[in-house]
C-alpha cells in the first residue's frame, strides 16, 4: 500500500485508507467511507475487488459515488477495457485527482452486480482447479489451469434465451455473458463489447474435441474466435439460463453457487460511475 500512498501523496492527494481483512470484506469498508461522506471509493486490487466495491455502491443506493480502480490483483481486466494502465501508480493517481467520471454498465444476476464477465463452464473450473495449485500465481496460474481444463473438462447443457428471442439448448464448453471485453489475464472474449451500450455481449462455446479446444484457446488470446463455427455470439440486455441443476459461476472472477436452476443475467445501463481517463 506504501507505494499507492506515496504515487497519491505526490499528486497532492491525502486518502484515507483501509485494508480488507476477510473475504468480501470490501462493502464493509465501502458503507463506512459512505456514511462518512466520501463519495470517491479507489479500490486498490483486481477485477474480483473492484466488483465487490462497486456492488456495495450499487446496494448503498449512493448515486454521486464514483469508483476509481488501482490495478495490483491477478487480471485487471475491466482496466483494459477502460484504459487504466496496470504498471503506472502515477498515472492512476493523476487519473483520480482529474475527478473525470464515465458511467459505465454493470450486470447483474442474482443479487450480484458485475462489473466485467459472468462465466459458466470451464471458466469455473479454472477458478476450482487453480485453488490446489500452489506453485504459480497471477496470469500464469490462469493459464496453467486453463490449459488442464481444456483436456479434461467435460462440458454441460444450458437453455439459453436472449432478450425475447427463441431459447434454445446447447451443450457448451463455455458461457460468457461479458460486458468488458478481457478476462482471464488477456483472454479477448468479447471483442466488440461496449461497456456503454447497454448491452451484455454472450459467447456461448459449443462442447469439441481437444484438437479444436486448443485451436479456441489461441483464437481467444488473440480475439479472432468469432468466425469459429462452435461459437455463437450474440448481444442482448437480458440473457434467461436454465441449466439442469443450480450452476456454479463465476462474477469478475469471484465463485459463486446459483440458488436455482434458472438465472437472470441482465445489463444495467449506466448505472456506476467509475473514475477514467478522459
């Protein structure tokens, strides 16, 4: 944190801070600065913090708080979409004392908002499986186990229905429901996602053999798996999922377990203001 500290500190900015001391500890520390009168919330950490603050802020009901991001967690994605450096204290510190507010989209399911992507499939599975791997950390790890899951993941069945168009059933290697367009540490799994357009981007990835599951993995560094014939994309702003049983998934990297069999993921436009560059 000394370093944050010091980047603000020579900006001219005195914040005061606080630190997490359990999981989703961030809407503790959130409330507190509201009910202080604090109305600019700088979340230092990665994708799975600034979701959990922004979702205090969206519970809290507080419409002039504006959320300002520190990338130092393990992807930072939704930085990438807003152009936030990831390596640049001084920049971020700049970024903050300009005060420039954009209100972007957030999803929601269940009683989560999120900021950057919900997931099902082998995205949970990565999460589940990176829990026992001791040895690697930040994009690595997301990468290694990744590449496990890819030979050993055996996919699912889920009803999918955009908007209020024809549901149809699908036997998936993957569900994306994205509004920012990285995840994973670099994965470019929405491309043409537009975190202002009030609209959530779907990428559903049919079930394939290995050889074409790698083939995907290389597509998706890169952004090209749209033209792939196992990837359906599609853009609405409500996506109804019926799954056989209720679904592990994963919001801006954080694990949850579905209440129900059948979710709502739906966008809310403009809902949070984030502090960005100009």
């Amino acid at each position: 944190m000394r370093p944050v500290l010091e980047a603000f500190s020579a900006e001219g900015l005195t914040p005061e801070h606080g630190f997490t001391a359990a999981a989703r500890d961030e809407a503790r520390l959130t409330n507190d600065a509201l009910s202080r009168g604090f109305r600019h919330i700088v979340a230092v950490g990665g994708d799975g913090t600034w979701s959990n603050v922004a979702d205090a802020l969206l519970k809290a009901g507080v419409r002039d708080a504006a959320l300002g991001l520190v990338p130092a967690g393990t992807g930072c994605d939704l930085a990438k979409s807003l152009g936030i450096p990831s390596r640049d204290l001084g920049r971020c510190a700049r970024i903050v004392r300009a005060g420039r507010t954009r209100r972007i989209d957030v999803g929601r399911i269940e009683d989560r908002h999120f900021l950057n992507v919900a997931g099902f499939g082998i995205d949970i599975a990565v999460i589940e499986d990176s829990w026992n791997v001791r040895y690697l950390g930040g994009n690595l790890l997301y990468l290694y186990c990744a590449l496990r899951q890819v030979y050993s993941f055996p996919g699912f069945g889920v009803e999918i229905q955009a908007d209020a168009g024809p549901a149809v059933r699908e036997q998936l290697m993957l569900l994306a429901i994205a509004n920012g367009r990285v995840f994973g540490g670099g994965f470019h799994i929405a491309p043409r996602a537009d975190l202002c357009d009030g609209q959530l981007d779907g990428m559903a990835f049919r079930n394939m053999g290995l050889a074409r599951r790698l083939g995907i993995m290389g597509k998706l560094l890169r952004g090209t798996h749209e033209s792939a014939p196992e990837v359906v994309a599609s853009r609405a702003s409500r996506y109804r999922l019926r799954f056989d049983a209720p679904p592990a998934y994963e919001t801006d990297g954080e694990w949850n377990r579905a209440r129900s069999g059948e979710l709502l993921v739906e966008s809310l436009p403009a809902a949070l203001a984030v502090l960005a560059p100009a």
